[in-house]
C-alpha cells in the first residue's frame, strides 16, 4: 500500500462554486502535513499544463487566508476538454484532441497524483484520463447538486442559502404589492435548487425538470391563493424547468463542444401568468447563486473531501472519487460516479413533503 506522496498537483474545472478555495487549502496543507509533498497549483483547469505558466508551487503561505474566499485562487474554465479543444490554426477555428500534450506535461511533473476538482465534465475528462494511466482522483464539485454516488456536492449549500434569501426577500414585497413573483434559479437539468429553496422559501409553486408542467396548472394554483384569501404567489422555476411535450428553453444553442445555455423559462412562465391578468414580475437570480464567501458546511464538507481526497492518493485509490454517504467521507470509483446522472427523486420525501404542503409541481391533472 502507498504510503508516500512526494509530488501533488490540483486544478479546478468547471463553473465555479463557493468552497473551492477551501479544497485547494486542504489539499496543500494534508500534503504536506502528512506526507511532506511538493504541491502544485494547476492554473485554468486542464489548460494550465499546456499554457506557458500555468503550473505553478503551492506552499502553506500560498493557501493562507482563503477559506472563506469565493471563486478559486487557480482559476478556471468551463471549456477547456483537452478531448476537444477549439483552437485557431491558419485563421480558421477547429477542434483539436490534446490530451497527449496534457498527459505529457504531467508526466514531466512526475506526479504522484492529480487531485481533480470539478462537476461531471471536469470529472469525465479525469477518468478518461485515468484511462490512459493518469493518477487522479476526483473531488466532486457543483452547485447543482447532480453528481451520482455522493448525498451532495460543496458549493450547493451555498446557493441553496442564497436563494431562500431571494424568496424572503421577493415574499415581503410580493405581499405588499398584490404580485406575481417568479424566480427563476440555477440547476441545469437537476431541480434541487429550486425544490429545496422553493420549500425553504415558502414558494407556492416549484417548477423542476424531473416534473413536466402545465401553465395552466400554474394558473390553477394562483387562481387558488386568491380565493383562499392570498393576493400574492411565489414561484421557483428551474432554468431547466419544461413544458410537457416541449422541451427546456435555451439563451444560446450548443455545437460539437460547448453545451446549450439554459434560460428563459422564467420569463416565459411570467409573461403567460401577465397575459392572464396578473401583475407579474421575474428575478433570474444567475451567478449570485455561484459568488461570494461559502457557508460553515460548504466550508466543512470542502475540507473534508480536500483532505480525504489527499489520504485516498497515499493508499493508491487512484481512478476514484470522494463522496459523502451516511456522514462519512469515502472513495468511489469515477465510473460509478459518473454513470447515472443525479436527478430529483420523484417519490422521494422532499417532493412529497412539498406535496403536502400544498406546492404545485404544475403537473397536476384537471
């Protein structure tokens, strides 16, 4: 069994999410603490190893004062597969496949092993190259909350404390002026933001992606409210929220290596309750949801997989990753991670809960 570790790297990829400054300090300090490594900042995520500068030594000055930091001390991108890598070659832009180079480079590093901390593309790209020999290991990382084999991800907290703020704040003045308040939130094609702060908030209506709505059940439960004596709703809107039989509603379309961009269901939502002569008003609450200083769990959690993700490397748990399940902090292996997306579950007791509290998913039949 390894015991040792004398050269450790660790970049971040992906959108950021509070709480990744926090992972970056647990990574370098256990590593040294413990197995007196060389430690490495890898800027830009995958982009560092073939950018000149991008590699760059971490000591315990470099991780001081950024616990409670926002965003990430290496930086990051949200485009940079090395699998699929858009570069312009004589005026014209193509796509390149550079993961020999990135594999070369850590190879010149002679790494021990590279500490990945990303959500599910980041992650991918780590076991696609843990297939070619690479010794990573994952940290899961995303605001959304939708990575399989882990109960959460770092940074979801975060967010989900930001929203519920947003919803008492749009409470006070929906109330006041007799309206209509949708708040459409982050989450891609996973609805555990606005299910958690919808129910934290008080919402009245939570539109989810894993529900297919009706907009006429929306109506229905708005028409409610007023006859039960309450001039006002609150809805939360998932940016990838649906109509049933449609398809989610997109700001910018994709090509062969960027994803679509959610957004706009909101406004869609609030423009139909208008028409119907509600006084209505949309808040698309975006990358607030990403900013800022993290919470004591998110900070807590970040911590731990930082940390656990370095003693994983030092007993040669390569290929895998950290998860949280029934309070412990363990490895599993990125395939299982990877495999099944993490969705809502359906019949799980946070829907049914909402349910009983008389939420409407817009899916109710007439």
């Amino acid at each position: 069994m390894k015991t040792s570790l004398k050269r450790v790297a660790v970049l971040t990829g992906g959108g950021d999410a509070p709480g990744l400054n926090a992972v970056i300090r647990a990574v370098t300090k256990t590593a040294i603490n413990l197995y007196d490594s060389d430690v490495f900042g890898i800027l830009d995520g995958y982009d560092g190893f073939i950018t000149p500068g991008g590699v760059i030594p971490l000591d315990l000055g470099a991780v001081r004062g950024i616990l409670p930091l926002g965003g990430t001390i290496l930086g990051t991108a949200n485009r940079g597969n090395p699998f699929a890598r858009k570069v312009i070659r004589d005026g014209q832009e193509v796509v390149l496949d550079v993961s020999d180079e990135v594999i070369a480079a850590i190879q010149k590093l002679e790494l021990d092993a590279l500490i990945v901390i990303g959500g599910d593309g980041t992650l991918r790209i780590a076991m696609e190259l843990a297939a070619k020999g690479v010794p990573v290991v994952g940290v899961p990382k995303t605001i959304d909350n939708d990575i399989g084999g882990t109960e959460v991800t770092f940074g979801f907290d975060t967010a989900l404390m930001i929203a519920t703020e947003a919803f008492d704040r749009l409470h006070t003045t929906a109330e006041a002026l007799h309206r209509v308040m949708v708040l459409e939130l982050m989450g891609r094609d996973a609805g555990f933001i606005a299910l958690h702060s919808g129910v934290a908030g008080g919402a009245d209506v939570i539109l989810i992606p894993e529900i297919p709505f009706k907009l006429e059940a929306v109506l229905k439960k708005i028409h409610q409210r007023i006859e039960s004596g309450s001039r006002f709703s609150l809805l939360a809107v998932s940016e990838g929220a649906r109509l049933l039989g449609g398809q989610p509603v997109y700001r910018s379309s994709g090509d062969a290596v960027y994803v679509p961009r959610l957004g706009g269901v909101g406004q869609e939502v609030g423009a139909y309750i208008q028409a119907q002569g509600f006084e209505t008003r949309v808040t698309v609450l975006g990358h607030v949801q990403r900013g800022g200083s993290p919470t004591a769990f998110d900070r807590w959690l970040a911590t731990r997989y930082g940390a656990a993700a370095v003693r994983v490397a030092a007993s040669g748990g390569l290929g895998q990753m950290v998860a949280l399940r029934n309070a412990q902090v363990i490895p599993i292996p990125l395939s299982e991670a990877l495999a099944v997306p993490k969705r809502v579950d359906l019949n799980g007791d946070a829907v049914l809960a909402a349910r009983g509290l008389g939420i409407s998913f817009g899916d109710e039949l007439d």
